[in-house]
C-alpha cells in the first residue's frame, strides 16, 4: 500500500505502470506568515488619526487594497514592543515600516502551496483511492484545509486499508 499525504500536482512522483484514476489539477494558494516585533500599528496608514484608537486585530476582505489579511496582535515582547503576526499572499517586506511603528524585529516565512483554492467545486474532489493500493489524503483539503482534516483523512485511510485487506480470524 502507498499513501501520497501530499498535493499530487507538485509531488513528481513517477508512478510507474500503475493506472491512476484521473484527478483534477487545483490551484494553490501561496501565504506569507510575517511577525513583527514593534511598538504598536501605524494608524496613519489606515487613514486614522492621532487620537484615533488602532485595534490590535485587523481583518480584510478579498477586495481591500491593504496587503494583508489578517494582522493581529499576539503577545508582548520582553522590550515591552508587541509581537505582531500578519497573514498575506504577498512577501510584506517593503510594507512594514508603513504598517508597524518602531519596528525592531521582522521574521518573514513563506509557504507555497499553503491550501488548495477554496471555491465550491464538488464535482472536481480529486479521488481519494488514485490506483490499487495507492491512497491519497489531500482531498479533504479542497473543503477544508487544515493539519487536523489531513489527520483525521490519514486515519480514515488506514482504517478503510485495514478494512479491505485484513483477512478474517477463523
């Protein structure tokens, strides 16, 4: 038994003489975890005021022209400044002096392929038996894209393996 508990289109892997069930190709997004270590959110560049409170969580909508997606506030450093993490799809590196006040520290970590595109298309699920004996995880993560779904996806293919290969006690 193989188990792919990978995307199968940026995987390469030669499968061989096998035949594969055909699977539909899905677009990935590509997310940029940025952390901040600054003195506070520049409310200048949201358009606010001095003497306008900046929230320490921010979300944007699919059309805002703001870089990012989520910005929030996580903890405070030992300095006092505050430790700031930002979700977006693009590397935030010329921005962050125009977002954080005082900045004294940036770690930025980009990951391809985070998660598929979440647009409804069932009719487009990728199969999750690709061949005999050859099991495939990532599915799931066309509905709902998470470690704990490919989890809970590893396990119920084990168990569907175990099902349909465990021979019977007399």
């Amino acid at each position: 038994m193989v188990v792919v508990a990978a995307p199968i289109e940026y995987t390469f892997i030669d499968f061989g003489n096998c035949v594969l069930n055909p699977y539909t190709s899905r677009s990935f997004e590509h997310w940029y975890v940025t952390l901040v270590v600054a003195s506070g959110i520049n409310g200048s560049y949201f358009g606010l005021s001095p003497s306008d409170v900046v929230p320490d969580t921010i979300f944007t909508t699919p059309n805002s022209s703001a870089p990012f997606v989520v910005l929030s506030l996580e903890d405070t450093a030992v300095n006092g400044q505050g430790i700031y993490k930002t979700f977006s799809n693009e590397d935030l590196s010329a921005s962050i002096n125009q977002i954080y006040l005082d900045v004294s520290e940036t770690y930025i970590q980009a990951w391809t392929f985070t998660f598929p595109d979440l647009t409804p298309a069932p009719e487009d699920y990728q199969p999750i038996e690709l061949g005999n004996g050859i099991y495939y995880t990532s599915p799931i993560e066309s509905m709902a894209s998470a470690m704990e779904c490919s989890a809970i996806a590893g396990r119920n293919i084990a168990k569907l393996i175990h099902n349909k290969y465990s021979i019977p006690k007399p």
